[in-house]
RNA sequence: GCCCAGGUGGUGGAAUGGUAUACACGAAGGACUUAAAAUCCUUUGGCAGUAAUGCCUUGCGGGUUCGAGUCCCGCCCUGGGCACCA
C-alpha cells in the first residue's frame, strides 16, 4: 500500500533505532580496517547550529557511511570546543557562570546534530572545559615547559581594548581583532610564549609527505615565510660595536650606501649616547613608537628616518656606509638592522627623500632602459637584469649570480648564509577567566636560591588538573591581568619546590590550547593515566581525513600540527605513525545568505537548520547542501533549491511505493545507467564532487520513474547510493525492500567495468570540427563502416559534395570528423 | 605589490582536447480543480525563419589543433590569502 512520505516520522524513527543499536559505535578491537575522518569540533555558541555546520559534517558522513559499507571499521567522533569569549561575554553581562551556559548550548547542539542524522560516534563526545580534558592540555603544556618550548617573555603583543585581551598575530585582521573589529592596539606585555619557530622547517618539510590541497600547503607555506640569504658582519666606526645586518638578495650587495637600523632597536641608544645627534633621534624614535602603538602607520605614506651620526666601519673596501634610523625597518625580523641599496625599492624611495648616496650593481639589457637606471631616475631590479658588479661577476644574470656571488661573500669573510622565517613564537597567555589556567607557579624564593632561573616552577603532573575556581566578577581589568588574579585564595599558594610564598600565573590559554590535540582524545576519550593508551594510538592514527574551514590553514591546522610534531618528538604519541597528524585534509566552502553576502544577525539573512529540519526534513537539507554546488566553493543560500531537492526525495519514494515495479527483467539501458551511476556516485564522493554525485542519483531516478520498471539490482543500487546522502530515508526504503538489519551493515555496490558501456551511441559527424548529423549505431562500429554511414547523410551531403575529404578523424563509439 | 582560485543561460552550476549549457531552480503555456496549493505534461542560450534549417555563443585579443570552455601567450575583471619580511 502507498505511503506517503513523512519525513518527521521515518526521522525520529531511525535516530531512535541508531541509538538503541549503538550503529556508530567504533570499536577499539577489530580486525578490519580502520578508517579516522574527522570534522572541525564546533564551539557551543548561543545561537545554535548554523547552517554551515552540517555542510563538512554531512560531506565527512558520507565518506563515513561509504567506509563502513566498504568494510572499514571508522571512527567519525564529535566533540565541543567550549572555551571562548562569547560565553565569557555572556557571563560578565548576566553573572551566570560559563560552565552553566556551555552546558546548556551544549545540549542545544547534541539535540540540534542529532535531528541531522550525523554517523558520529556519540560515546566519545569530549568537552574541551572538562577537567578530565583539559588536564592533559595542562600537562601538553608543562612538557613544552620542561622541554624549553615555553618560555615567559617581555614582548609588544597586540592588545584589543574591547576585548582587554592579547591576541596572537594570526587573530589580527586589517589591524583589527578577528572577533569585535576593534582597532588593535600595541601593548608591552609578559607572556607566555611557545618556540613553534623551532619546528619552521619541519612544518614546511614535512608537507610534502601528506595529502593537503595544494591551497592549503602554499598558505602555510607563505605563513611561515622561510627565507634565505646572508648575514654580513658589521662594524660600527669610532665605536666598540659589532652587529649582523640580515639580506635575503645579496648578489646586489655592492650597491649598498647606507644602513638602516629600527626604532625600537635596542642598540640605537648606544650609537647616540653623549653626541649631537641623541635629543633629536630619541625624539624621532619616540614619535615613531606612539604612532605604532596606534596602530596608525602606513608605510607607503611615511618612509621617515632620522641620521643617527654613526657609520658601518667599511664593510667591503668601498666605503663606510651611514647609519639612519628608519620608520619602515622591523625589529623582529632579522637582525632588525638592514643594508640598504639602489635595487630595493623602499631603499631607493628614502634615499631620494634624505638625498643619500645610491650606486648601481645590476642594469636592464635594454640600452635606452639601463641609461635610464643609470641616471638613478627609475628604481630597477629584475632576475633578468645584468649584474655590474662585483667584476668578477660582470655579466651574469641576477638570478644566475646568486650562488656565486654568495659564495664569493663567504670566501671574502663579508658573511655567513642565514635563514630568516616570517612566523613569530605563538603568544600563548590570554588574560581571561573562561580558558585553561596555565599550570605555573612563580616562587621569588626559588629565584633567590638559584632553584629557578626565572623563577617559574611547573606544577607537579599529579597535581593536574589545575581548576578554574569560580569567580564572582569576569570583568578582565584594564592593566590587563585576568580576572584569576582577583581571587587571593586560588593565586597565593606554596611553591611545590621550596614550601615558600608563591603564587600562580593567572593567565590562561588561548582557546586554540584544546583544539590541537583533541583527535587524540577521541581515540581514548576516558583515560585517567595517559592523555590517550599508547596501543589506541598506534589503532587509530594516523587521522585518514580531515576536513576544515580554510580559514584555520594558518592557525588551528598549523598550531596541532606543530604540538603533534613535539608530542611525537617526546613519544606521546606512537613514533610508528610518523611526525603528521592528519593524512589527507580538505576544506569547504562557506554558505552564504541569499544575496550572495555573508549570513550574519545583523542582514537578517540567517537560515536556521531546525526549521529546515521541521518543514522538509533532515535529509532533504543534507541532500541539499551536497547539490547547492561545488563542495570548497562559496555559495549562497537558495530556498527553492531545497525544495527541488524534496521533490526529488518523494520522488524516489513514490518508485518504492508501487509506482515502479520491481521485476525479474528491465531494460538494458536501464542497468547501463545504474552501473554508470554506482561508478559516478563512488568516484564523486572520494573527489568531494558531491554536487554531480547527486545529480547522477537524479538521473538515474528520472530514467527509472520514466521506464516504470525497473529490476532488484537496480532497486537496491539506488537506495544504497541514496542512504549515505539521505539516512533516514535510505534506511525506510531497505526496510521496506524486506531487510531487518541497518543499511550500513551492507555491502557498498558494485559497478561492472564490461557494463558500463551502452550497446548502441550517438555517432557524432563532424565536418571540418562542425557538428553536421548524429545517428544511432552500434558501440563497436569500426571506422570504414563509420566512415560509409557518414557519407550517406544526407545532412553531411550538402557540406562535402565536389571537396575532397583530406583527412579522417575516427574516435570510437563518439565521433569521425571528414577534413575537407 | 606578491601568491592562490575563478569568470559558462534569467539563477546555482555540468562538461578524460571530441554533441557546450547535464542536473536543479526560476519563468511561460497546458492538464487536473469551483478556485488555489500540490502534482503531472510541454517549452525554455541568442539571432533569423511558419518550418526544415542556418548562423552566433563559455570575460577580451591572439596562437596551437582535424577539433579549444578545456592547452599556450598577452590583457581585463571578481573572490580569497599575504603584505614594511630588505
């Protein structure tokens, strides 16, 4: 008997059924293989599920419904990233304490994931703000400690007023911070800072062995920013000072004239003491200091310097150089103290502004060209161009001189090759409540005895985790300490070493902390003695998939990559499984509102899924989100798009309510068809082409709704093709087929390589490349027989007649082309 | 400025160098209905033509090829990332 189809019915149904049965429980002893894919854990944010959330989750669950019908024994977990500004916010505004409110949005979510049919292992769920977790965050940290990684430091931070928070340079935006858009400020600040620069070239190395899109590598790739080259030793005349000036493009270092040095640069107070020149540089340094710390500096606008009377002691026989203080000289990178030349062209434009000397070591082949650069009228530099000098070199191209002329530079003693990197140290301290309190201890009397150099004691492992205590006011201050700092019973302790006076560092961890390591967590989710059992470990991992927001490539993503290399530098983790998390990543792309603009509160345009649940169904909106288009690509939100995705549902459903019969035979294309699309439909979800692997599905019901009947293998392909993309009701329709078990426990179809070709095509016939007739022959049709019917039409006829046909191109079963 | 994507109907988009516009949305017409919704059927890139049919069409300009949305060269535009890194 016809039923009609009721999505909140099958839905509630087969949820309940997946629970009761544990469907999607991973099992830690099993001889098949396994399989890890692994989505983003979403933060529990007051507003609930979005609808871009279920975009990567239904992708992953698709791949991990196919894995477990290949066979495979997979692991697909959820968790929360519960630390955060948002609920802290909340907190400060209402006095509710954070924990109740990550509750509670946390139960909105499970609710909200739930209603969507997600295969995730729900046993496993961790909760970055559980002690039990965050314990092994601590203690992540505290091997940092002990392994010199995490180091306390004075440092300019980028300070957000609004927030009252550091930020690292990775959440500054335009100079804005990344959360309210408040201009960011520069700050000096003591912080916790982790080495991640230690491991920069491992981080850019090891890329080559994983399977990330080539966006992905060359982001972080560019984010860490290696550069070589050389450092020249230089002195300072009449002065005993030495110093390093750091050149990425030193085959032009012949045209250097004078030296540049940053504001901030410590040593610019020791060239200026007790002369001339030191009332007015400190003044210029200071003006250019506050203007940074405004965060209002635009370089290409304000090229200043100021000429500090000192001079580079004649670096390579051809002179000393002048040192000036510079506005657009950085002080974290390199040495801070740079060479500067003709052929670069911040150099060149201040050395027209101040009137310094300028030489040329590298001119253009173009005669008119290089009297141009000659005059010094046109700054010049180009791999191309011809080098000058050193004479030694005369003639070579820039780029050719490279080699030789560093060499060169090394065997004359000017320098030694360095290499530089754009990423900094990753600030680590928060000055906030709702984060993991760093496990130190600062002891003034470990200090005193020499016990600790900085006088910072780790916190013993067993006395982990450290807990937040709770607070009345989440207020942070304006000096910029934690609202931890407020509570004297939780900071005044005794050091663990020497029993003095002590007290604990207030801040907290950035809520990147939880984040890095939680993929190993899943694997053991309830371990009290490991952060997770070794044997588990060398189970699960590596990560087989892993799929994310483009948007974390140089944050989340590098930052766990960087802590799983140190995990397994310390064997935490198996040393088996090689020194990279994750072996395949891929990301999605954003949902946009319906204009095309970004879905936020304030347009107005935010789809809420639970209503899309309520009126059309969870599989509808899975099936929806697959087809809306491309899976990385943006794309706006359609609301009559879900509904032709519906219509598509019930018409599947209508072929298994009677309307196509199920008989012994059905037509040959038919199952051509199906085999073409078991093949499609396998191949598109491994290449994340969800959107055509959803239209094959289309097609395919189209042609059996049109053909009214159709046989078993074809009705079973199409609704295991279906249940991985809509669950609820591929599981309806297996049960209604007469099966007792989850359609998950069946086999993945397969397609035959001999069926996949139809029997008779479309010849095209082509004349000179034009498309002239099209007739319906035999598959195998040779080229001579080909070549006959084509000259029969009719069509073909009136373009050949009196031409001599030159040429014949015969592709089998597709196309002959007559050149005339 | 540098790096990475991308530019195809009214819209989202599809196309191993081989029928451009699959699939879906929207629109128009029709059937059913007292009516509407839902559903079903037909049409739907442009121009000319009653039609058969012909010509044109994948941002722009060249090139390679029997054949180019796809490959090469030079531009233009849009989106994303980086940006004082010497």
């Amino acid at each position: 008997m016809a039923k009609k189809y009721e999505p909140s019915k099958i839905e509630a149904k087969w949820q309940k059924f997946w629970e009761k049965n544990k469907t999607f429980a991973a099992s830690d002893k099993q001889r098949k293989p396994k399989f890890y894919c692994l989505i983003e854990f979403p933060y529990p944010s007051g507003e609930g599920l979005h609808v871009g959330h279920p975009r990567p989750y239904t992708a992953l669950d698709i791949l991990a419904r196919k894995r477990r019908m290949q066979g495979y024994n997979v692991l697909y977990p959820i968790g929360f990233d519960a630390f955060g500004l948002p609920s802290e916010n909340y907190a400060i505004k209402t006095g509710i304490h954070p924990s109740v409110i990550t509750k509670k949005n946390i139960a909105t979510f499970t609710k909200q994931l739930k209603s969507l049919g997600f295969s995730f292992d729900w046993d496993r769920v961790i909760t970055t703000t559980d002690p039990a977790y965050y314990k092994w965050t601590q203690w992540i940290f505290l091997q940092m400690f002990k392994n010199g990684l995490a180091y306390k430091a004075k440092m300019t931070i980028n300070w957000c007023p609004s927030c009252k928070i550091g930020l690292a340079n990775e959440e500054v935006i335009d100079g804005k911070c990344e959360r309210c858009g408040t201009s960011v400020e520069k700050k000096e600040k003591e912080q916790w800072m982790l080495k991640i620069t230690k491991y920069a070239d491992r981080l850019i190395n090891d890329l080559a062995d994983v399977d990330y899109s080539e966006k992905i590598k060359i982001q972080q790739i560019n984010w860490i920013g290696r550069s070589e080259g050389i450092n020249f030793k230089e002195k300072v005349k009449d002065l005993d000072l030495e110093f390093e000036v750091y050149d990425s493009i030193p085959q032009t270092f012949l045209a250097q004239t004078f030296t540049v040095i940053a504001p901030e640069h410590p040593l610019v107070q020791k060239l200026i003491a007790g002369t001339k020149y030191e009332t007015p540089v400190k003044e210029f340094v200071a003006r250019i200091k506050s203007r940074k710390a405004a965060n209002r500096f635009v370089i290409e606008k304000e090229l200043e310097g100021i000429f500090t009377g000192r001079y580079v002691a004649n670096p390579f026989g051809t002179g000393d150089l002048p040192i000036w203080v510079a506005s657009y000289v950085l002080a974290d990178y390199g040495t801070g103290i740079v060479n500067c030349s003709a052929h670069d062209e911040r150099d060149f434009a201040f050395a027209k502004k101040y009137d310094l000397p300028l030489k040329i070591a590298l001119l253009p082949t173009d005669k008119d060209h290089a009297e141009k650069v000659k005059s010094l009228a046109e700054f010049y530099r180009a791999p191309d161009g011809v080098i000058q000098e050193p004479l030694e070199f005369k003639g070579l191209r820039w780029d050719e001189a490279r080699e030789p002329i560093i060499k060169y530079i090394e065997s004359k003693g000017y320098g030694r090759r360095a290499v530089n990197y754009k990423i900094r140290d990753w600030v680590f301290s928060r000055q906030r409540y709702w984060g993991e309190p760093i496990p130190m201890v600062y002891c003034e009397n470990c200090k005193a005895t020499g016990a600790s150099a900085t006088g910072w004691i780790p916190v013993p492992e067993n006395d982990l985790p450290v807990q937040l205590p709770n607070v009345e006011k989440y207020e942070p201050s304006d000096s910029g300490e934690s609202p931890l700092a407020a509570i004297s019973a939780w900071v005044n302790i005794k050091c663990p070493v020497c029993n003095a006076k002590a007290r604990r560092e207030t801040d907290t961890m950035p809520n990147w902390a939880g984040s890095n390591w939680y993929f190993l967590r899943y694997i053991d989710p309830k371990n009290r003695k490991h952060l997770a059992d070794p044997k588990k470990l060398g189970y699960w991992l590596t990560v087989d998939w892993y799929n994310g927001g483009m948007e974390h490539t140089t944050l989340h993503l590098l930052y766990s990559r960087f802590v799983y290399k140190f995990l397994y530098d310390i064997k935490a983790v198996p040393k088996a499984k090689g020194p990279e998390p994750y072996a395949k990543r891929t990301s999605h792309g954003l949902i946009l509102g319906a204009g095309g603009e970004k879905m936020s509160k304030s347009r107005g345009n935010v789809v809420n899924p639970d209503e899309v649940v309520k009126a059309q169904g969870a599989d509808t909106l899975r099936l929806y989100e697959m087809f809306m288009g491309p899976f990385e690509q943006a794309i706006p939100w359609d609301a009559q798009g879900v509904m032709g995705v519906r219509r598509f549902i019930e018409k599947v459903w209508n072929i298994y309510q009677g309307q196509v019969k199920i008989e012994k035979k059905c037509s040959e294309a038919l199952i051509t068809l199906t085999h073409q699309t078991i093949k499609k439909v396998t191949d598109d979800i491994e290449s994340q082409d969800y959107n055509t692997a959803v239209s094959a599905l289309m097609i395919l019901t189209n042609k059996i709704s049109d053909e009214k009947i159709m046989n078993k293998f074809v009705a079973v392909a199409l609704v295991k093709l279906l249940a991985v993309f809509a669950p609820h009701v591929g599981e309806e329709l297996w049960q209604m087929l007469g099966n007792k078990k989850s359609i998950l426990a069946a086999a993945w179809p397969e397609y035959d390589e001999a069926k996949l070709l139809n029997k008779n095509t479309n010849l095209v016939i082509q004349v000179n490349g034009k498309v002239r007739d099209m007739i319906l022959v035999r598959a195998d049709l040779t080229e001579q027989e080909a070549e006959k019917l084509a000259k029969q039409s009719e069509k073909v006829l009136k373009f050949i007649e009196n031409k001599k046909i030159v040429n014949t191109i015969f592709v089998p079963g597709k196309l002959i082309n007559l050149v005339i």
